[in-house]
C-alpha cells in the first residue's frame, strides 16, 4: 500500500509538471493553458497504466515458464483484443464493399464497436446453427476408450490428450464438443424465451395503452407486483418447484424454465410497450383510424407497432442479454438447462477445478474461462448493436 501510494503522489507531481511544461512549450496556447490537473493526471495514468501493458505482456512471452505463467492471461486477453480489433475493422471493409446498397450504406455509418458487435453475433449464429457439423462428437455423448478428467492443454506431461485440446469433463465428455453445443442451447433457448416475453409484454402492454382504463389498472398493478420482487430469486424460487413437478408431469424442466423467465422479463416488456403506446395512441392518426372503424388488431399491428419498433427493437437486445446472464445464472446454480444437454453455465459450475491448477499450467483453466467468456462476449457484442442502434433511432447524427 505504502508503495501504492508512493506511485500516486509521484504521478501527481508529474501531473504539475507535465502541464507546466506544455504551457512553456506552447507558450501557454489555449489547450495547456486551460487543462485541469485532472486531466494532466489522467494522461499520465493512462500512459503509466500502458508501459505497464506492455511491459506484462513481454514478460508472458518471457522463456522462462514461471515467468510467463504469471502472466499468461493477461497475454491472451491482450492478444485477443488485438485480434478482435483487427477482425472488425476487416470485417466492417468488407460489409462497406460487399452486399447490397442498403447493407453497404449501413457499414459506411457504424462505428467499430457496432462492427465487431455484429460480427460476433453472426459466429454465434453460426455456431448456434452447424453446432453438430463442426462438435467432433455429440454434447452427451461418453467416449469410449477415453478416461475422464483429461487436462486441457494436450500436454502429455500434464495429464493431457493432443486428441482432446480442452480435454473432457468427470464422466469422459468432449469439453470442446459441449462448448459449441452450449451455443445452441444457451443461445437458442435465450432467443426463444426472449421472443416469448415480447410477445406477452408487448401485447399487453399496446392492449393496456389502446384500450386504458380498469384494463390499464388491472393489468399495470399485476406487473407492479412481479417487478416488486427481485427477478433472479424469484426465478429461483420457481424453477426449484418446477423442478419438482416437472418430472411429475413428464415435461422436461427446461420448457418450465422458459416459461417462468419470459413471464418475468414480459413485465419490463409491458411497461415499456405501455409507455410508448401511450404516446401513439394520442396522434392524431390514431384517432382517424377509428373514425374510419379500424378494428383493434389493424391499431395495434397497423399503426402502433410501426411506430414504436426502434425503441422495442433496442430493449429485445437489452432484454435478451439479461435473459442470456439469467439462464446461465440459473444453470450455474444447477435448476437452469438440464443435462444432458450442454450449457456455458454449468461448465462454468461443473470445471471450475481446473483453474486450481492454472498456476501450474495455465492452460487448464482454459475450460470454464473459455464458458464464462462466451456469455461475457455474447453480451458485449450485443450491447454494442444495441448502443449503436439507440444512437441511430435518436437522429443524433456523430
């Protein structure tokens, strides 16, 4: 700490001294002259905070195997992130030269973040879809021959099987095979249950704009009483009776579960269809709709929906992130989706004791990072559509 702070004081000197120095340089031009001694600290923090990104990341290149170890994730984060960057900006040049003149004119006018966003939608897609094509061997499926507990890395030494890169789980699965499974259950079942609570939300919540009154208190009140409980216990709370019942009824948990999750997220739904229903029904439009004896779908489907879509459209990848974090919260916690099939949260809960050997070799945490960092990923890319999407459907122009 006493070194810490030593750090602190001496970057704050150099603060005074970098910004005096640049208002000498300059001859005290308007950017000096007029910078705070917070933004000079910062300048400063960020370059202190980059010698040291580098300085790490040479020592995870160092020969030495303690060395590197040290610092191993830290490298691979680095590495991907570079690796990332340049895949969006590729990607993005070739969205601006390829496609159709509506998809190039889009990719003229997104920025990198919205670029690597979609491309990272489009692999999961990808995986999601040819999820059986490229597993080399099904999500349940044991191998024969094969003993369990293989440690990731392929290192022989180690305990490891260069047939197995990520190596297999406690019953002698492919951990890789179950992670490319996990795109198609995790992300499909959260697209579903996500689409499921637009339905529900935003049809009430247009029925309860059109129609208001006892309609409107009725069913807002209802919503007030499941947005007063936290979503993710009360969540838990009923996926550990439909875990009970479930069997009871021969139905498999995991259609419980997205049911119970669409019917809590349907509530946000409600209150933000409600909210911008609200605002269309008044329009003047509306009104001579009726008069011209439009019946309740052809307002609710023919003028409302069109009109509120940019602002539905942002909260579905909102909403289908929380969904996503949900079902694998709920997977962590062992009443999510179901063995046998594959899900990141549980791998992330079933692997977990590979990372106590990461200082050994760091490899072998690879499995339930790899897990944990798909559902990270997946809600980075998604938020970066999502902001790009706002900015768009605001009118606000860069």
């Amino acid at each position: 700490m006493m070194w810490f702070a030593a750090f602190l004081l001496g970057l704050a000197a150099l603060a005074f001294a970098f910004r005096f120095a640049g208002q000498v340089a300059t001859g005290r031009a308007p950017y000096f002259r007029d910078m705070t001694f917070g933004v000079a600290y910062g300048y400063l923090l960020a370059a202190a905070a980059l010698i040291w990104l580098v300085w790490a990341y040479v020592q995870g290149r160092s020969p030495d195997p303690l060395v590197a170890n040290k610092f191993f994730f830290l490298r691979v984060a680095i590495e991907g992130f570079i690796f990332f960057t340049i895949a969006a900006w590729l990607f993005r040049i070739l969205g601006r030269n390829v496609g159709t003149k509506q998809t190039k004119r889009l990719f003229r006018s997104m920025p990198l973040t919205a670029a690597f966003g979609v491309m990272i939608i489009l692999v999961y897609i990808f995986v999601a879809v040819f999820a059986g094509v490229l597993a080399p061997y099904g999500q349940a499926e044991i191998i024969r021959g094969v003993p369990a507990n293989i440690m990731p890395g392929g290192n022989v030494a180690m305990g490891g099987n260069p047939d197995f890169p990520l190596g297999t789980d406690q019953i002698g699965r492919d951990i890789l095979s179950r992670l490319i499974y996990g795109a198609q259950n995790t992300v499909g079942i959260a697209f579903a249950t996500t689409v499921i609570a637009f339905l529900l939300g935003g049809t009430l919540g247009f029925l309860a704009a059109t129609f208001g009154g006892w309609l409107d208190q009725v069913l807002s009140r209802m919503v007030d009483v499941l947005m007063a409980i936290p979503s993710l216990i009360f969540a838990l709370l009923l996926m550990t009776i439909a875990s009970v019942w479930a069997p009871r009824l021969g139905i498999p948990q995991t259609y419980f579960m997205i049911l119970i999750i669409a019917v809590i997220d349907s509530t946000r739904v409600y209150r933000l269809a409600r909210a911008v229903g609200q605002n269309i029904v008044v329009m003047d439009y509306i009104e001579a709709a009726k008069l011209r004896g439009e019946g309740l779908g052809y307002l609710m489907f023919k003028e409302i929906l069109p009109n509120a879509t940019a602002p539905l459209l942002a909260e579905f990848g909102l909403r289908f992130c929380f969904v996503f974090l949900t079902i694998a919260s709920l997977s962590f916690l062992g009443v999510g989706i179901q063995p046998p099939l594959a899900d990141w949260g549980t791998m992330v809960r079933d692997l977990g004791g590979f990372v106590n050997f990461a200082q050994f070799a760091p490899m072998t945490a690879t499995p339930p990072l790899l897990a944990a960092g798909a559902i990270a990923l997946l809600a980075v890319a998604v938020n970066f559509v999502v902001d790009w999407a706002l900015h768009r459907s605001s009118g606000l122009k860069d």
